[in-house]
C-alpha cells in the first residue's frame, strides 16, 4: 500500500509516544518502572501480543539484530552457545614514555606513588635456613606477580601482604635465574594491577622511581627517585651467574625492594628492581627490563620453567684499544669455548671478536647474552665475527643452558 505523507496529518499538534516497549530510545526515568510486585517491565513485548511494530522501528531493529548476529557469529565462531571465561585485566601502557609526564616534581612523584602503590605487594618467604623478605609487582588482576627470582629461592611458603592489610598465601609458579625473575599466584581476584610500560626506546637521563617494601617495615611501600645511569649493565650477582642487559639507575633500591617496581616519568613499569650486585658500592640500583621480565613470566606461566639458548662461551668487551685497531665500535671478546658446545661445533675459537648475531650488532658481551635471548635451543644462529684481521661469519646451532 501507499504511504500518506500528507503534511495535513501533522496539523494539531504531536501526538502521544509511542509505548517505551515499542522505542528503540527510552529516556533514563523509563529504565527503572517496574510492574506490579515489583518486577521489571519487559525490555521487549512477548510476540503474539496483538500489536505490530511501526515499520519504521522495525526496519531499524532488523538492521541492528542481523549486525548483532554476524558479530555474535564473528566472535564464536558459531551459533552453538558457549561458556565465556572471564577476562584477565593485565594494563599496558599505550604510551609508556609520555610527552607531558607525571613526575613534574614533588607533586608528580606522590601522584606516581599513589597510583602504583597498591599494586606493590610484600613477600614474607620462609626458608631451611630462616625467613627473607622481598618485593612484588602485581601485574595481573588474577593475583599473578612478578618478584625477584632471588627473592623465593629456596622458599617453603611464601605468604604475601598487599597495601590494604591483607595477607594471603602465594604459589611460586616458576622462576629463572639467569634474569632474576620469579611468578607468583595469590588465589582470588580483582586485585589492583600496575600498568606495564616498556623497557625500549630507554635514555640515559631520564627521571625514575623505584617503589618496594624494604626489609619488611610497616607502613606500606617506600618510594625512592633518581634517573636511569646506565643501560645494558652486565651485574655481577651474590647468588649466581652475571645478570645481563641491566637497567641502572641512582634511585636507591634497598635490600628487601628487590621485585619492586622500577617507573619511568608516566608512573609505567619499566623494570623489577634487584638488590643483588656486589659492585658499585651499593651507589646504584638495578632492574631487569619490564620487556624480559614479561616474557620469562609468560613462559613460566605456560611450562613452569625458562628455558634459554646456550652458545658455550665466556669473554669480555673488547677494550677500546682493540676497537680502534678493528675500526669497530665494538664487540664481545672470546676469552674460552666450552668443550662439547655449540660454539666449538662452530669452530669458535679464543680471541674471536663477535660484532653481530643475526642482523643485530654487538658490541659488548652482555649484548651478546641479550641477542642471543631471541633465540631458543635448536635454533641456528649466524655469527659475525673478527678473526686474525678479517672479518668471518659462522652458523652455531644453540643448545639448551645447562
């Protein structure tokens, strides 16, 4: 049938809404009738009530229903039903180095501070040979943390108190050594969660904070600040083998902060702090990028262990002295080749000078450790070398870290 547009049915006025049940739009007062017995009015009228829907609502309503559906289907998969897990909040900063940063001052720290602190938890860990105390960051609102790994080493039961008082028991999950770090899982959910930045694109210079709970004492986290000093420190570490690929910094990080939390200007997690080198006098503080702590998580979350690619050599950075004569910035001196490893199937030999692994350029030897963490055993690695003068490249097949 024709429709009349006639402008005459529009004379005197308009007339009366139609039924909220009947409008895609209702006005907020709407949302909250209930019927009699106080139970909510239907959002949507039974079918086979006697009354049609305008064609105009139901042309609208048709259009959106279909695009519901197809989204439906694109996000399933199906039109079976299915049980949603629910989600893991985990925040990451979408510009972890901001342009008009938080810390302008005083006020920008405690700004930081109050931020972040609830996602700074203590770690009261009980050994054979007495108890230690230690730091954690909260990272993902499912109670799982990131802490030193020389924190729960050792550990019998780890039981951890939040900002709020609360003191629950947590599971060691997995942890690595040769990065410093460990995860925890505290039962329960809805915790409150630091937002992870990024340990790329890093300068020397720029302002940090350092928040932990040292050595235990009341009163919830201790804020420390200063500047990053230094990138891709080799550390050497009271409990075992050099850590790598380092983030220094002057902010003071107390024994006790170590698994706290290392900021940049933003108030984003940069770094899990360390307290264990035995060097610098304790002048500075450590931290192991947030960027490698976050995937050695990941793997110990999914098999409770990291493993690492094993090249099977030890050396030095080549002196400046040495460069000069290569005309070279840099590079990772051979001082020995482990008998049996993948660098001695290579042909590695002592006094080689490794400049790059891949297309990525060395120039030290802790950018060698750092390079070589890309890959995993049984990958086959191209290495750039110096040698007698002449610069030579070899292929290792790299084994798995004994």
């Amino acid at each position: 049938m024709a429709f009349d547009d006639d402008a005459d049915d529009d004379v005197g006025g308009v007339g009366p809404p139609l039924p909220p049940d009947d409008r895609l739009w209702r006005h907020p007062s709407e949302l909250h009738q209930h019927g009699s017995g106080g139970t909510p009015v239907p959002r949507r009228r039974a079918v086979g009530d006697g009354r049609a829907l305008p064609w105009r609502v139901a042309l609208v309503a048709g259009v959106a229903g279909a695009a519901l559906s197809i989204g439906a289907i694109a996000v399933t998969g199906s039109l079976s039903p299915r049980i949603v897990e629910r989600q893991v909040v985990e925040k990451v900063a979408v510009t972890p180095v901001v342009s008009s940063p938080m810390v302008r001052g005083e006020r920008g720290v405690v700004a930081v501070a109050q931020r972040l602190s609830p996602a700074i938890v203590r770690l009261d860990v009980e050994r054979d040979d007495g108890t230690a105390t230690g730091s954690g960051v909260l990272y993902r609102d499912d109670g799982l943390l990131l802490t030193s790994a020389h924190v729960v080493a050792g550990s019998l039961a780890i039981s951890v108190v939040l900002t709020d008082g609360r003191r629950l028991d947590g599971a060691l999950l997995g942890s690595d050594e040769l990065t410093d770090v460990a995860l925890v899982d505290l039962d329960g959910t809805g915790f409150p969660v630091a937002v992870l930045g990024t340990s790329e694109g890093l300068e020397v210079g720029a302002p940090t904070i350092a928040i932990g709970s040292p050595l235990g004492l009341a009163g919830g986290p201790s804020v420390t600040t200063g500047v990053i000093s230094a990138l891709d420190r080799r550390v050497e570490s009271v409990h075992g083998e050099p850590l790598h690929g380092m983030i220094q910094t002057d902010a003071p990080i107390a024994p006790g902060s170590s698994g706290g939390a290392l900021v940049d200007a933003s108030g984003a997690v940069i770094g899990i702090t360390t307290a264990v080198a035995n060097q610098a006098g304790g002048r500075f503080g450590f931290a192991t990028p947030i960027d490698l702590a976050h995937r050695v998580a990941a793997h110990l979350l999914r098999t409770g262990k990291m493993v690492h690619g094993w090249l099977g050599v030890e050396g030095a950075d080549l002196s400046a002295a040495q460069a000069r004569q290569l005309g070279i910035e840099g590079g990772a001196l051979v001082r020995t080749v482990a008998p049996g490893s993948p660098a001695e199937a290579a042909g590695l030999q002592r006094d080689d000078v490794i400049t790059e692994v891949g297309t990525a350029a060395v120039d030290s030897i802790s950018g060698l450790v750092v390079a070589l963490r890309e890959f995993g055993p049984g990958d086959t690695v191209v290495l750039g070398c110096w040698r007698a003068g002449r610069h030579v490249a070899v292929s290792a097949r790299l084994a798995e870290h004994p």
